[in-house]
C-alpha cells in the first residue's frame, strides 16, 4: 500500500507515523511545500509547544471547540487529550499539566515535541520530500493522483491524507473544492483586540488571573486570563473569546465594544460592599495604599485615574457615587476595539472543508473515496 501525506506539521507527522503503526509494510511518503517541517510546532506556545489539554472528559473536551464540538465527541474516543498524553510520554518525553489545562513538556521546550516525532519518522524510515506543493488532486481509477508544480513528481497513490492546516483565503482552497468538496468561508478565529490611542496600553505586560470578558449584544462570553499589551488585549480569555465569536467578529469588520470585569465577581453590591469595607477600616490611608482584589499596584492606580480619583486622596474623602465609578470599572471595563492582531506563523482559520463531508470515525472524505483529513 503506498500513503501520502500532505503537509509537515504536527498533524501530518502524526498521521505517518499512526500509518506505519497498523500498516508496517506500508510505503509512506510526507510532502512539505515548504523547505522545513513542523515548523509551527516549534514556535507554538510561545517555543513551549503546548501539546494537548489536560482535560480527559471527552464532552467537556469536545466543548471547547466552536464549531466542531458534535463532529469531536464521534472522534476524541478514538484518540484523545489522554491517549496523547500516553503517546509522548511512552516516548520518554514527560508532560505537565498547568493550572489553566494546557500541557507542555516538562523541558518547557518545543524541541522535545520536534525530536520526538523526527526521531519515529526517522525509525519506521517515513521519507519526507519537502519543497512539494500540490496543485491538485483527482481520482484516478481506485488510486488517488496527486499533481504537483514539478510535473516530474506527478504519481498515484493508495490512500490520500491531506493534513495542510488552515488557509486565511478561500482560493487557499480551490484545489479541494476541485473535488467537490464544499469549502466554508474562512476566517481568522484566534486573535488579539487593538484598542488604539487607549491609555490601558501603556500597562501593557500586566495582566489578571480570571477576568470575564464579553460582547454586548452578543452572546459571547469567555473567562481566563486576560493581558494587556502594547496594542491591546490578549491572553487566553480574549483569544478564546475571539475563536468562539470569529465569525460575529467578522461581520463586525473587527470593530465592536468590549467589557471586561477584570476581578471575576458578577454581583456589584458585593463589590460596592467589599469596598465599603475597605474603606471604613482605612479611613486615613491613601487610595492607592489599598490595593483591592490582588490588582497589581499599576492597574489599581489606572482604575483609580479612569474614575477621576485622586490616587493621593484619603479613603474617606471619596463618597458613594465615587465608589459606584469603581464598581463599574472593576466589574463592567469597556473598550472600543478597532482592528485585531494576527501572527502569521500561528495563524488558525475558522473555515475550510464542510465537516459534513468528512466521516467523524474515520475521517475520511465522504466525497472522494480514500481521501483522509488530519489536523
């Protein structure tokens, strides 16, 4: 049997190695477009790689998922967050989950995950032919022919496994829907806010644990932690928040207000009473002396200039409307976002081949006959 792999990321390295597992005898090739393999691989997670989630209920796995949450629930008992957990450490690189679920390697290095994977395709002698892009791909008989921009590399293959990632143009497509294949617009669906000429962005570096951040009139919501940074926002609460709405987000041209409640607590009086509290037991100390709710020293004293409070008043020179101002800003921030930020290395699309014609079992292309999707 002869398998061809499109694409030298993690999900087409995966899916040779998985290959040669059930099918020794198999001869497998990968093709890279590129000159280099897994090469998100290494810059993921900031160079950690974050490897899988920690999370091993598959329906509360399948949850975090946007769009694909009824499609993965069929799939994740075949392979899930624990199974890959299993496959790497078996290999002898050891794993560790954080507190926010997310699993990296315990060197804290991508090259672990790179090694790792290079050295089983390397043992079960998988060849990897890189700068092969494919223009197209069409049945040919039972056999699948893939077309290539050297028309020398032109050859038929047994089974197809097509594990190019995303696309950020919908003509980044055109060679599946060749195959009929029904193409979802796509879109960016992980992304930052810019919040140009906003003075929050002089705290950039700063961030808090468990903020909620929301979209009025919408029904996106997200809670994590949330980042300030010289453009804008970040952080797992906002990029979250940006993959569950891409689509919303889309149609908004980017341009939409966000709130934030930076301290977690949804119940203002409670807020308004905490700092009642405050107050009563510091009357003769300075606003900024106090720092409520473990908000780092810098963000206490932008909230404070935000409500026109004087950092250097005394706790019990400011009144109740004063304190009402706090509660809104701790509990209810709102920005007006004018654009997003991508990284082009790390870039996800929300969009792409219709998960309708795919076989959530076994993935394979319910349009073409021994056609596989990965990744």
């Amino acid at each position: 049997m002869k398998v061809a792999i499109i694409g030298g990321g993690a999900g087409g390295f995966f899916s040779a190695i998985q290959v040669k597992n059930y099918f020794p005898k198999a001869q497998v090739i990968l093709f890279e477009k590129s000159n280099k393999v897994l090469s998100k691989v290494k810059i993921s997670g900031g160079g950690r790689c974050n490897v899988t989630n920690g999370e091993q209920n598959i329906k509360t796995l399948a949850k975090g998922y946007p769009r694909g949450e009824k499609f993965l629930k069929k799939c994740f008992p075949h392979f899930s967050s624990k199974e890959t957990f299993e496959w790497f450490e078996e290999r002898g690189v050891k794993l560790k989950v954080e507190s926010d679920g997310r699993v990296f390697p315990i060197s804290n290095n991508s090259q672990s995950i790179v090694d790792c994977l290079m050295k089983e395709i390397l043992q079960k002698r998988i060849e990897i032919k890189l700068s092969s892009q494919i223009i197209s791909i069409s049945k040919n008989g039972e056999a699948i022919k893939l077309f290539f921009r050297d028309e020398n590399k032109n050859q038929n293959f047994d089974k197809v496994i097509i594990a190019t990632g995303g696309a950020p143009k919908l003509s980044g497509f055109d060679w599946l829907s060749k195959l009929n294949h029904t193409i979802e617009k796509p879109v960016p669906s992980l992304f930052t806010f810019n919040i140009p000429n906003n003075n929050v962005t002089k705290l950039m570096g700063l961030s808090m644990p468990n903020a909620i951040v929301m979209i009025p009139g919408t029904k996106l919501k997200s809670v994590g932690p949330v980042l300030i940074t010289h453009w804008g926002l970040s952080g797992p609460g906002v990029l979250k928040l940006s993959a569950f709405g891409a689509r919303v987000l889309s149609e908004k041209d980017y341009s939409f207000v966000v709130h934030v409640n930076w301290i977690h607590i949804t119940n203002q009086e409670i807020i308004f009473d905490q700092l009642k509290d405050i107050q009563s037991e510091n009357k003769k100390k300075q606003l900024s002396s106090i720092k409520p709710f473990d908000l780092p020293e810098r963000l206490w004293i932008y909230f404070l200039t935000k409500c026109d409070l004087n950092p250097l008043v005394k706790w019990e020179e400011i009144g109740k409307k004063s304190l009402n101002k706090l509660v809104r800003v701790l509990s209810n921030d709102a920005y007006q976002v004018h654009g997003k930020t991508t990284f082009k290395e790390e870039f996800v699309t929300c969009g792409g081949v219709s998960l309708k014609e795919v076989n959530p079992l076994t993935l394979e292309s319910r349009i073409v006959k021994n056609v596989y999707f990965s990744g």
